[in-house]
C-alpha cells in the first residue's frame, strides 16, 4: 500500500512538471527547475512569464481541482451509500452552473455590465452565486435521500433535478445577449487556464472539505469538470482494494489531481492548445473507468 501512495505521488510530481514543460512552446527542464526552485536567472524571460503567469497557476488549479472534485465524488458515494453518486450525476454542478448563469446571463441584460469587467468583484460574485446554487441542489437531494428507497430513484431525481437546471439555463439564455451567451458557453467547456497567477493561491486554499463547497468554487472557476468525481474513486477503490474511507481519502485525492493534471495535459498539447475543451478529456478517461467498473463489479443500484 505504501508503494501505491508512493508511486501514485511520483505520478503527479511528474504530470506537474510536464504541464509547466510541454505546450505550444516546449520548455527544457533544467530552465523550469531554475525557474521554480532557483532566482531563474539561467532561464529566458519568455520562459519566466510563461511558468509563471501560464502553465504554473494553470497546473496547480488542475492539481486542485482534481482532488476537490474526487473528493466530493468519494463523500457523496459514502454519505448516499450510492456507487454513482458524484457531483454531476447528482445535479450538484448543474446547481452550481445555475448559479454562475444567473449572474453571466443575467449581467449584461439587467446591469448593462459585463461580469469580466469587474475584476476581483466578478470573481467573487461567481463563486457565491456558485456556492448558492450548488448547495441549494445538495440539501434539495439530501432531503429527498430521507424520503425515498433505492439507489436508483435517488440518482433519477438528481438527474431531474439537473435536467430542470439546464432548463432554466436555456430560458436564460434566450433572453440574454449574445455576448453573454457566448462567455457562458465558453466558460460551459470548462478549462483549467481561467485562474490568473493572482488568484491561484486564493483557488487552491478555497478547495475545502465540504463537498457543495469545493464542487461550487471548481465549477466557478474552471467550469463544470465532469466524471472526475464519478471516476477516480471507484478507480481507487480498485486499485487499492479497499472501501476503508482512511486509505481511500488521500487516494483519491492524489489519483484525481494525477487525472486532472492528464486531462490538461491533453487538452493544452501542441496543437490543441486553446481548442480542446477539457470536458472532452475528462469524458473519454472517465465513461470507460465507470462502465468498466459497473461490468465487472455488477454493481447493484437498486
């Protein structure tokens, strides 16, 4: 078990230092070790600005986000006894998306301003909105947990409940402009590269144990990541062997910012920098890892 946590560490030190190396620019490792460890007088200053002001802040939102998100998912699988319970499949992130298109969609239409215009102010009015919606679906969840039986009823009412927020989002949509529409869809793809350099350190700090929480302030910021938090602990359950949730909580957090920190990997290489939305990745690492579980595992719902 102790090589597992080990090479599992290794793994994500290693994705780490390749998301700050490889993009459209390939940088030598010798110059990001100077640059991160060093004064960085050895490395050029194109390479400064981009590990620092880029691929720095962008690999460790992944980093973050990936362990929130798989740790929300290994919560909401414990707390409803449920092996697909996970932020998306619950309606959680559709709560949290919600909220952001209330203030995106919304801004422009009412307000007459732009949300991007608004700096730090916009950014924190997103994660609120964010944390409201998200939290707002979890309790509605919680408290139909109480009152129906079966795995399967409760997964279809989180799926209902996500359907009935898509579908606000769409009414949103069609009376808002076109700007906002557009920021909205762009920010739906979902991306590890909106945190600026400023606000990494606040991301990373902000992704706390509450499951509603963490779900919020990710999908706030980097959009709604999808089968992250459905995935990696079922892959840990695997690969560890164990439903001990003392063996499975720092599993699944280092396992989920390894994938997370792949998914960037793959979404930003040369040639898909900029046009590959994460979302994609997350999608075709994940529905395998679930599907394959369900067939092998015959996992009861019911």
């Amino acid at each position: 078990m102790k090589f597992r946590f080990l090479f599992i560490t290794i793994l994500v030190v290693a994705f780490f230092l390749l998301n700050i190396m490889i993009g459209t620019i390939s940088i030598p490792i010798s110059e990001v070790m100077d640059v991160l460890f060093a004064s960085g007088e050895n490395a050029t200053q194109v390479s400064q600005n981009i590990i620092l002001k880029s691929r720095l802040p962008q690999a460790a939102t992944a980093l973050a986000a990936g362990a929130g998100l798989a740790i929300s998912g290994l919560q909401m699988q414990t707390i409803f006894h449920n092996p697909l319970a996970s932020p998306s499949v619950l309606g959680i992130s559709n709560g949290a998306s919600l909220g952001v298109a209330l203030v995106v969609l919304l801004s422009g239409s009412i307000g007459g301003v732009a949300l991007s215009s608004l700096g730090l102010a916009g950014n924190a009015l997103l994660i609120v909105s964010a944390v409201v919606g998200s939290l707002s679906v979890m309790m509605l969840i919680l408290a139909i947990s109480q009152k129906v039986k079966g795995n399967a009823t409760l997964l279809i009412i989180g799926v209902m409940v996500g359907y009935v927020a898509t579908a606000i989002i769409g009414v949103l949509k069609y009376f808002s402009n076109e700007e906002d529409i557009r920021a909205y869809v762009v920010w739906g793809l979902g991306s590890f590269s909106r945190v600026s350099a400023g606000q990494v350190w606040l991301f990373v700090v902000s992704v706390i144990s509450c499951s509603g929480v963490m779900v919020a302030i990710v999908t706030a910021y980097c959009g709604p990541i999808m089968f992250l938090g459905l995935a990696v602990p079922h892959l840990c359950r695997a690969l560890w062997r164990t439903n001990d949730n003392r063996v499975l909580m720092p599993a699944t957090a280092l396992t989920g910012s390894a994938l997370a920190l792949v998914c960037n990997l793959i979404a930003r290489m040369p040639g898909f920098e900029g046009a590959l939305p994460v979302n994609s990745v997350t999608a075709l690492i994940g529905a395998p890892i679930v599907a394959s579980v369900l067939f092998h595992h015959k996992t009861d719902l019911v």
